[in-house]
C-alpha cells in the first residue's frame, strides 16, 4: 500500500513539475511560444534590421518591391482571425522598413526590406482623449499553417521599368473612371500610385533619403484584397512596392506602401500587376472610432503608438 501510494505521489510530482510550453498572453490568454513576424523573420533577426534601418538614412535607395505568393497573404489573414477567435483582438498587420548589411552582393542601396508583424487594438489614453492604438505582437499558435509553409519571406526584386511585370515603374495615362471606379476606401487610380511608387527614387531629382520607419495597415484592407482575389482565379500573390506619400499631408514624401494583386508573367519568375476594372492599387484609409478620420495607414514617424521594433 505505501508503495502505491508512494507511486502516486511521484506521478502528480512529476505532472506538476512538467515543464510549460506555453506562457500567458495579454488577457490571460494561454498560448504555444512560437514567436515571429509574419513573413518568417525571427525577433532577434528583426530587432536588428529594424534598428540598422533606423541607424542608416539611405539617401540613394534602389526602387524596390516584394512580391508575396496568394497562399502567404492567405494565411496573414487566417492566423488573424484565428487568434480573434482565442480572444485577441487582432485588427491588422504593420510592415517595418528594415535592412541589411551590406555586401558585395547587396551594395548599400539594395539592401532595404521589410519585417511584417500582427497588430492588436488597445484602448488607451493619447492626450487625455480615448483612443485606440494598434500593438504589435508576435505570439501564434505553433500549428498555425503560415508556419509551416516554405518561402514566406517574399521575393525583392529591384525593378525600374515594367519588363518583369511590375507595372507602376510606368507612366500608363490609362485611367479609366467610366465605366470602372473604385469602390472601396483603400483604392486608389492607377495614376495616383503611378506617381506614389515613382516617387519613391525620382529619376531627375533624387527623392530623398528612406524617412519612415513603420505603416499600419487594417485587417478590412487584407479581407478585401483576397475578396478581389477570389473573384480571379488567375490572381497568383501581391507585389507591395516601396513609394511615397504624394497628397498635402503630413505623409507628403514620407515612405509608404502600394499594394497590388498580381497574375502569372510570360516566365516563371515574373509577376504582372493585375490592374483593370476589378483590380486597383491599394493603399489603407482608416477612420479612427474615436477622433474621426485620420491618415492612410498610421505612418510612423508622427504616427507611432503601438510600435514594439526594436525591443530592448
């Protein structure tokens, strides 16, 4: 009988000393520890090429866009609704500039990238007015499918003409608003992100250095970019390219991003813009619930609660 009982005991000892895998969350929420951003870049990896970006003014940058196969947005936008169904109020992506040392093989000015992270809502108080920011977080469920998916890191592709299908690197003169408009606040006219994505390295006048760190982008914009792609089958990923901010605001000239769905090109390297009637540039337009509407996509600097890169 002591033997048993003897057994027993080692048994609950064992079971309430077993280590953890798991930690809490924001709200008590009890998740797996798989940490990362959401094209594959690990914190510590992050934290330093966030920090190299905001260390290094890049004067001359390369233009520069990313291309993202369907299935990696795809899955951006499931693991988001996947943790609101554990209880975090997942309400976006946010995308870091970032860089790179530099090598022979990535010479100073081609060596900017981006770091892609999932975002909460948080109230809190900004100047003594309710508010609501956008925080960054990096906790998922280790059996989420974006883990475990090969290539999420996306494609650079160094582009100044529209040979390798990125389209925008083109003055089209093209715009059509009858019968085609936009009809969601995140589009906008070919013309507009022509110049946005142009602006980005001017081909007479150097637009300046890289002088943004982050962009917020909605939850909404993801849901509908795939909604436009569903309705496509031959749409094959997004190309987001590196532009600037071209209306009289405060993002004036400022470092931004374009979104732009994709189809297969002549090779099977390339990507071509998928830009008619149904498919338009894409950028974020947000109304805050509390302040009323406010930029296109919570640039940083000026606009930077919420931002966690670099972490101490």
């Amino acid at each position: 009988m002591k033997k048993l009982t003897l057994a027993i005991i080692t048994i609950f000892t064992i079971i309430a000393f077993k280590p953890d895998r798991t930690f809490k969350f924001h709200n008590a929420i009890s998740v797996k520890d798989t940490i990362s951003t959401l094209n594959g870049i690990t914190i510590p990896q992050a934290n330093a090429r966030v920090t190299l970006s905001v260390g290094t003014a890049d004067k001359k940058p390369a233009n520069e866009q990313i291309w993202f196969r369907r299935e990696v947005v795809e899955a951006w936008y499931s693991l988001l609704l996947a943790d609101q169904k554990r209880g975090i109020k997942a309400d976006g992506i946010r995308i870091y500039l970032s860089r790179i040392l530099a090598t022979p093989q990535n010479p100073i000015h081609r060596n900017n990238g981006i770091i892609v992270v999932s975002t909460f809502s948080k109230d809190t108080l900004i100047d003594n007015k309710d508010s609501i920011i956008h925080k960054d977080y990096f906790t998922h469920l280790d059996s989420n499918k974006l883990f475990k998916m090969a290539d999420i890191k996306g494609k650079i592709y160094f582009d100044n003409d529209a040979v390798n299908g990125a389209a925008l690197y083109d003055v089209c003169n093209c715009d059509i608003t009858t019968p085609c408009s936009t009809s969601s606040e995140h589009e906008i006219l070919r013309s507009k992100a022509e110049s946005m994505v142009q602006n980005f390295r001017g081909s007479l006048f150097r637009s300046g250095a890289i002088n943004s760190t982050a962009e917020w982008f909605d939850i909404k914009m993801l849901k509908y970019l795939l909604t436009k792609m569903e309705e496509d089958k031959d749409d094959d990923g997004v190309r987001i390219y590196f532009a600037r901010g071209i209306d009289n605001d405060y993002a004036k000239g400022k470092v931004k991003f374009v979104f732009v769905t994709t189809k297969p090109g002549n090779t099977t390297d390339t990507h071509s813009d998928y830009l008619d009637c149904e498919h338009f540039p894409l950028i974020n337009k947000i109304s805050d619930p509390f302040t009323g509407p406010t930029d296109n996509g919570e640039l940083c600097p000026t606009h930077c609660q919420g931002i966690t890169l670099p972490q101490p």
